[in-house]
C-alpha cells in the first residue's frame, strides 16, 4: 500500500494534524493543488508574505513584457526567465505523470504563457492576478500548471514551514523513500482539489455596461462565467477577451471578490482522502490469499490478477465499494478515484501474500501495469474505466494497439464500472471486440462490474 508521511516517519495522526500540514501518500500524488487564490488567509507563519512574493513575481514579468517591443529582446528575455519554473520535487500533489514530482512548465508551454501575457498587457491590463486566471483561456495551462507556478515562486516559504514542522515533530531525516527527494510540506489550508479561478457558478453573470456590448459578449461567451469557462473552447474565449478588455476586467474583478474558502478535508466531499483509507479498510475486511511459483507462468500471473480483479468486484457489488464512488448528491466521482481505490486494494493484496508483483510508477493514474520480475518476465495490465467514460471505446481500442506492439509476454484486461445511465456502450464495446477479433488482433479481456448505485430499503 501507498505510505502517507506520518506513517512512514511513525507519526501520531492527532499530533501532525495540528501542524495543519497535508499528510500527503509518499509514493502517489493527491489530486489537490495549491490555489493562490488562499494565500490571502494563510495562518502559518512561514507563508505570511507568500501572497507578496507571488504578486511581486508576477509584477515584474508584466512591467517587462510592458517594456519588449519584440520577441528575443532583452526584456522578453527576461520575462522568459521569470517564467521558466522547474520541477519541485517532494510536493505530493497534483497530476504528475510519474511518480511524484511536479509538471513543471517546459519551454514551449512558458512562450505560449508569454505571448498569451503580452496580449493582454497590449490591451491595458497590469493586474499580476490575471496569471491567476490564464487557465481558463491558455490552452494546455490548467489547475496544476498554476500549482506549479505558484509552488515554484513561493518556494522558499514552503520550505521554511517545513523545516518548523519536523523540527516540531523531531524528524530529522525527511526523505521521502521512493523519491530520495526532501519531501516539501505544504499547508492544507492553502490546498483545493477545484482551484477558486476554476469554480464558478451559475450567479457569476457576466457584466456589461451596455446593451449593445452584453448583447454581442452573451452570443461569445455566453451568459455566466461557469458557462464561458466549461462549455467555450479556450481558444475562443481567449479571443472574446482580447477583443473586449472590459471581460477581463469584470473576471479579475469577480475573482477577487470571491470568498478565500479552503477544501473541508473532514468531510472530503471530493474524495480525496477518503480512496486511501477505504481501500485500507476493505483490503483489511476482505483478505484474499494469492500465490504464486517461483518461476510463474503467464496463465498463472494471469490467475492472481483476475482473482484480484474479482476481490474488487466483490467489493464494489456486495461490500458497499459502490457507494463511496459517488458523491454525496448522487453523481460518480472522478475515474481516477475508482482507479485508485482498485490499485490500493491490489498493492495490498500483493504485499499481504509476499508476492513478487510490483507496478508501474503512473500507477493510480490509469492503467495499473502488474510485473513478475523472478525468471520469465510476464506483464499484466488492467484498465479501470467508468461507464460513462465518453472515450470508452476508444481507449478499448488503443488498448489493443498498446497490446500488439508489446514485445514482452502481456495480457490486459479492460474493466469497466458500470454506473448506469443507459447500456449502449455494452453492444459498442462488445461491436469493436468482435470486430477486431475477427481482424486477428490478440483483444483485452471486457471485465464488467456493476457499480451502479442501489437505493437503501428504506427508500425502495
């Protein structure tokens, strides 16, 4: 199982939680992000000046992109240096594609972010919150990306926490085992899974001072800023913005406006503590004895992975697995809370019966990779898929590409949740895999689950 810091330095749970520090999984990153949007209401003494350090960080690149005249001249030059942020490693959180390092902001992403910030200087805006806000309309720029940015830029206060807190705590050695990174703590106030700049509502209208101006911004954007920023491409929105700057203006206007509300981490409505500690619980209520030979066949790896696969249904169908996939207003969660619930259950599985089976790094971001290393390597891969998943077929079909070009031993399995909400998908997905059988391509094993939602007897 994935260790959380207090497990692995043998922590109190009571104890570090008063530090307010997040007890992030060493060796997974959590989907939460650092929101800069809380900087504002901060109580950690180590992050008081977090909020000015950014906006001065960002005021700069504004005031010397104001300067460039061109590409490649020596303010823009500048500004690209300002905006070049690394990798911080030993944060834990976000959607790092591997283990648990941060995204970082290569070169191409950072001149899209500068020329994107010069469009808008060019148009009379120099409030530094707007790199706040540039998510919403920079493409490939989303909540981690300003995560990043943020972590990078207030670095050094994060640091400084840190150090308060394990000397508090009497951890010496703070080295995160899987990494060999120092792990950086980071305050769970300052912590959303849903950044404020990205969670608008229907009561955000969009303002405008005239008739004719609202007129043309509703045929845009449309009517609220929940509408412009989920349901219009990027690429127009931007455009919308740039040609009226007054849009910019209401958005930085209502975005400061908002409330500092941090994530309630007790009630978890997204989930993202609670996978970890149901998994726990239920790989711990029902225990699964596994074996395998010291010089395994391919039939037999397959054996242990599909009797694990059938523990997890179990649990989904018959264990009460099934509601924790849903929020409490009755919508499923995010995949990746189902896909991190079963590679939980797996990896203690396998560490329960001492099995040589380990997984890949990208584990509980997708498709969880079972290896035998002992002799003969064999290679399993299963797929965690909601129903409702509109690249379902697709990502079927990909699969069975991924599966002809592997050169080892490998099969996969393709398990898909059933939520409900109509049964089309099951004659598409049973369609593609006749037809692809018949074209003589080696085809995934189809594992349906049933992780539709009951009503209590009480209700029926």
């Amino acid at each position: 199982m994935p260790k959380t810091i207090t497990q692995e330095f043998a922590l109190k749970q009571g104890q570090f939680s008063k530090t307010g520090a997040f007890d992030a999984l060493l060796d997974l990153d959590s989907r939460l992000f650092i929101d800069p949007h809380l900087l504002r209401r901060t109580t950690q003494p180590e992050l008081s000046g977090a909020r000015k350090t950014l906006e001065e960080h960002f005021t700069k690149v504004l005031r010397l992109l104001g300067h460039s005249r061109a590409k490649a001249d020596v303010f823009w030059e500048n500004a690209k240096t300002l905006l070049t942020f690394p990798e911080v490693q030993g944060l834990c959180i976000g959607y790092g594609k591997e283990g648990t390092a941060g995204s970082g902001i290569g070169p191409s992403l950072r001149d899209r972010l500068l020329k994107t910030a010069k469009e808008i200087i060019d148009v009379g805006i120099k409030d530094p919150e707007i790199f706040e806000l540039v998510g919403l309309f920079a493409e490939d720029i989303g909540p981690d990306r300003i995560s990043d940015m943020t972590a990078g830029i207030i670095q050094s206060h994060l640091k400084a926490f840190t150090r308060r807190v394990f000397k508090e705590l009497n951890v010496k050695q703070s080295i995160n085992p899987y990494s060999r990174k120092p792990i950086i703590l980071v305050p769970k106030e300052i912590l959303r899974p849903l950044p404020i700049a990205h969670d608008w509502s229907d009561v955000d209208i969009v303002a405008a001072h005239n008739e004719a101006l609202r007129h043309r911004v509703n045929k845009q954007v449309g009517k609220t800023w929940k509408h412009a920023t989920t349901r219009i491409a990027k690429r127009d929105l931007r455009k919308a913005l740039l040609q009226n700057p007054e849009l910019i203006r209401d958005l930085l206007n209502q975005y400061k406006s908002k409330p500092t509300e941090a994530y309630d981490f007790d009630k978890d409505p997204y989930g993202e503590v609670t996978w970890y500690q149901e998994a726990n619980r239920l790989a711990n209520q029902l225990q699964l004895a596994l074996h395998l030979s010291p010089h395994p066949t391919n039939e037999e790896v397959l054996r242990v992975v599909l009797a694990i696969c059938n523990k997890f249904k179990d649990a989904v169908e018959n264990h009460d697995l099934a509601r924790i996939l849903y929020h409490e207003r009755g919508d499923p969660r995010h995949e990746s809370y189902a896909q991190r619930l079963f590679y939980a259950m797996a990896d203690a599985y396998c560490e329960a019966n001492n099995l040589d089976l380990s997984r890949e790094a990208n584990a509980g971001r997708g498709p969880v990779d079972f290896k035998v290393s002992a002799g003969y390597r064999t290679r399993i891969v299963v797929e965690i898929k909601l129903s409702s998943n509109s690249k379902l077929i697709g990502g079927f079909k990909r699969q069975v590409g991924e599966y002809a070009k592997s050169e080892k031993a490998y099969k996969a399995i393709y398990a898909v949740l059933d939520i409900g909400k109509g049964g089309k998908w099951r004659k598409r997905l049973s369609r593609a895999e006749n037809e692809l059988k018949k074209a003589g391509e080696l085809v995934p094993l189809i594992f349906v689950i049933d992780a539709e939602l009951k009503k209590s007897a009480s209700r029926l």
